[in-house]
C-alpha cells in the first residue's frame, strides 16, 4: 500500500515537473505560447507517455530502489537519457524535424535538474539525523568573541595551581624531542601533576599504535600530533579510551578552523590569500558534508588535515567518553586535556549534513522527529553540560556565549530560516500551525506533571505561544501554555488567529527570541 502510494505521488510530480519544463522553455521563445504551445504539443506527449514509462520500469518511481543519493541520481540520469533517446528515435523514424532542439532538450534538462533537486530534498528529510540538544541560545548578534577569549575565560584553561616537583626524564626528553622545549615546557606545566609510571607519550595517528601500547591500562596517555590527520578520528579515540584506566587522562593538540584560516590568510599576499582560502573551503569544509561529494575530497585529501572547529573537536573527545579538564593555546595549535570518565558513545563516524531532525514530544506522548537546518557545529550535542558549566547564563536562560553555533548559523536563526524544514512536519501532520512548542524528553520532564498531561493532548505547533507572552522562566512558560491551551479548548480559531498575528508582531517588532 506504501509503496503503491508512492508509485503515484512520484507519478504525478513526475508529470507536473515534465509540463513545467516544458512551458518554461516554450516561454522563452519569441512566439511564446501562441505559436509554439500548439505545435510542439504532440512531442510533449509522445515525450511524456515514454518518460513515464520508461521510469516506471526502471524503477525511478519506485520507493524500495531509490535508497541513497547515488541511487537516485543513476535512476534518474538513465531514465531520462533513454526516454529522450526513444523519442528522438520516434521523431526521426517518423520524419518530423521541424521542432525546437532547443525545446526538444531543454526540457529534458531542466526536468531531470528538478527531478534531482526535488528528490535530493526527500532523501535529506529521510536520512536527517536524529539528534538530541536543547538549543539555549538564539543569537542577538552575529559577531561572538574570538574563540581565543573564550578558551582565556574557561576554568582550567591551563592555569594550574598544583604542580609536580619531579617529572620523569623520559617523558620530558619524549615531549621536547618532538615539539620542542618551549612548547614541551608549556605542555608539562599544563599536565605533569597527573603524570605516573603508567604514561605514555606518542605521536600517531594510528589506531594500531594506540592499540599495541604494552601496558594494559595506562593513567596518562599523550598524542602529540595533531588530530586533524587522524583519518578515522572517533576509532582513535575510542581506543584511547579502551587504554586508559577509570579516571585516566589524555592529552592531544588540533589546529581550528580559526587558526587554520589565520594561518592561510597570513601564508598568502593579500587577496591572492582569500582566493586560496574560499577554494580551501569549498574543498576542505563543504566537500566532506555533501554525499556526491565526500568522494571526491578523500580523493583529493586522503583523510588528512581535516578541518575541526573547537566545539567539534570538544564533541568528539566528549562522544568518546572523556570529560574536559583544560583547554590551552600553545603555539598554533589549542591544547586539550580530558579525563576518562565512562564508556564511548557508538556513532560509528557519524556524518553531519545541513538537515537534522530533533526527537521531540508529539501529541499523545509519542516521539516525532522535527526537521531544522544545522546552525551548530558537528558534535555540538555532546558538550552542553560543558557549555553550561564554562558560560554565563542571560535571562530567559540563554547561553552568553555558544561556541556550538556556526557563524552563518547565527545568520540563519536571526532569519528564522532554521525553522523552515519545519513546514515538513506541518504538512506531515505532526505539527499545527499555532501551538506548544515541541520539546526533547529531558526538557519535557522540567515541566510539572499536571503541565506535561495536559499538552500532550494537543499537536505541538510551529508558533508557540512563548512568542506571544514572552515569558522569562520555565515557570512563566508553563503558565504561559497552560493559558493558550484553555482558550484553546473555548475558541480553537480564533485563538490560534490571536497568538498568530500577535506573536508575529513581537518578532518582528520587538525581536522575540525563544528560550
């Protein structure tokens, strides 16, 4: 039954995208639709009966074979080269040359660009992944301080009051010989009051260097090489992790991505300089995001100098069960030390593209997913309760400074143009227009009991009345829905009516900002 109604909802866009492309086309000639429509009307048709066709049996309309991007394109790609094919044929067979070519193939082209765009926008929906984190904070501004004042304002930033008065000849020559004595001075100040005789010091980025060590717990474990050439960096630490004793300590280095594009800004004569760094971003930042292109940046890459911002790499170490104890600038890289503290978190290397869908409390108490566009860096899920021990809290609960969120993601959120893969969940059903807002199961279990029995009764909405009220706490939150919902119940419209057109005067006006 699924898939017949698939068959047909593809069927139908199918021969809407088909007409579009071929009005469009037919628009752009001199005639236009006067001359044009009625005499390439019979190749429309005959294009049209064989495009559905042949999709049909090759299977671009079916639902069990466009699985992934590479699925889809290679289905949509043959199909439509052989439907443009045997209509070619048909036309010739039939001695009729006195069509548009211009029509003719522009309107196989721009149907199968639709075709594409439209599909890879459905496997973005269904292949979103799932993600929990409380977003705290909705950006006022777009400019944050540099991550360099942030790492400064951090406890533990490198600054510590216990040292140790001897430390192992071996260890320190290990460390200078690698780095140097000015460095290797900065790391021992940094890590030397929790060294033992169960530390080891490398510089790998090998998993199996990490897995041969020959003790079989270590208390202290030092990569001096930089993260970002590790290839499979979540495997890596995962066995760091696996090495390490209960409470045990690791230490690494990675150059950010603000080092990394300080450091290309400052290589290059001016100009020269942006050019190199917008291609290096392209490559190195964009490439491995997208599916038809991870290919070729490993191509290109083979893994090596990943580019990592400071809360991915954060993330990571988080992921695989550490707890950051400091953070520290030495020379160009920014220093890290954590402490084992639980098993890792299995992701198997997770990929991050620009969708995600948050799990989030439905009608009924059932878990839905709710569609946003990425405005935070990858594994920024992993270190809120980092974030909220390092950062100072705004009223209404909002982080002053979050590291997590990108920079064009702050754009985005002041634009609301985050919120906009919501609309999914509202012609899917899950969400009204107007209503409470859709919280995570952590945030849903702050909210009194008789407060969570009543708004599940309800579809969460894509305004919430927050917007409305502008409450300032959880408390003021709840009461705040807790209202709505009782008006709800005596006027269902023109509540929703009233909450709508005021919410919407406060974001425009006196810039709202949820909580």
């Amino acid at each position: 039954m699924e898939k017949r109604k698939f068959r047909t909802i593809t069927l139908l866009a199918d021969i809407i995208i088909l007409a579009i492309s071929f009005l469009a086309l037919v628009w752009t000639k001199p005639a236009s639709l006067r001359l044009y429509l009625p005499s390439h009307t019979p190749f429309f048709l005959v294009l049209a009966l064989i495009w559905i066709i042949v999709s049909l049996l090759n299977g671009k309309m079916h639902r069990g074979r466009i699985i992934n991007f590479t699925t889809l394109f290679y289905r949509v790609l043959t199909s439509n080269i052989i439907s443009v094919s045997i209509t070619a044929l048909v036309m010739y067979s039939f001695r009729d040359y006195d069509y548009s070519r211009t029509i003719v193939l522009g309107t196989a082209l721009l149907a199968t660009a639709l075709e594409l765009i439209f599909g890879s926008v459905y496997l973005a929906f269904k292949k979103a992944i799932v993600q929990d984190y409380e977003e705290y904070e909705k950006y006022k501004t777009y400019k944050m301080p540099s991550e360099y004042d942030l790492v400064r304002g951090v406890n533990w930033n490198g600054d510590k009051k216990e040292e140790h008065s001897e430390v192992s000849p071996g260890i320190a020559m290990a460390i200078e010989k690698e780095v140097g004595s000015e460095i290797a001075s900065a790391i021992l100040r940094m890590t030397c009051s929790n060294f033992t005789d169960r530390t080891a010091v490398l510089s790998t980025t090998t998993v199996f260097n990490i897995t041969s060590l020959v003790k079989e717990k270590y208390d202290y474990i030092i990569n001096l090489h930089k993260i970002n050439d590790i290839k499979k960096l979540d495997s890596f630490l995962d066995a760091v992790n696996h090495k390490l004793a209960v409470k045990g300590f690791f230490f690494c280095c990675v150059e950010t991505k603000d080092q990394r594009k300080h450091r290309l800004l400052k290589k290059y004569p001016p100009l020269l300089n942006y050019i190199y760094y917008f291609f290096d971003f392209i490559v190195k930042r964009i490439f491995p995001k997208l599916k038809l292109t991870r290919g070729i940046y490993f191509f290109l890459t083979h893994g090596e100098n990943t580019v990592l911002s400071r809360a991915e790499t954060l993330g990571r170490l988080s992921r695989a069960g550490f707890r950051i104890k400091q953070e520290l600038f030495i020379g160009n890289l920014l220093c890290i030390e954590v402490r084992k503290i639980d098993e890792p978190c299995f992701l198997n290397e997770r990929v991050y593209g620009p969708l995600i869908a948050l799990s989030r409390v439905g009608k009924n108490g059932n878990m839905i997913k709710v569609y946003k566009l990425r405005t935070m860096h990858p594994y920024s899920e992993f270190i809120q309760d980092y974030v909220y021990e390092q950062y100072e809290l705004k009223d209404g609960g909002k982080f002053k400074n979050d590291f997590r969120i990108t920079s064009w993601g702050a754009i985005c959120r002041q634009i609301w143009l985050d919120e906009l893969p919501m609309l999914m969940n509202f012609f899917r059903g899950d969400m009204k227009f107007v209503g409470v807002r859709p919280l995570s199961r952590h945030y849903f279990e702050l909210y009194r009991k008789d407060v969570q029995e009543r708004r599940i009764k309800y579809k969460p909405g894509l305004i919430p009345p927050f917007y409305a009220d502008m409450p300032a706490d959880l408390e003021g939150i709840q009461a705040s829905e807790i209202k709505y919902l009782d008006s709800f119940d005596k006027h269902p419209f023109a509540t929703d009516f009233r909450y709508f057109w005021k919410s919407g005067w406060n974001i425009l006006f006196r810039k709202a900002r949820s909580n």
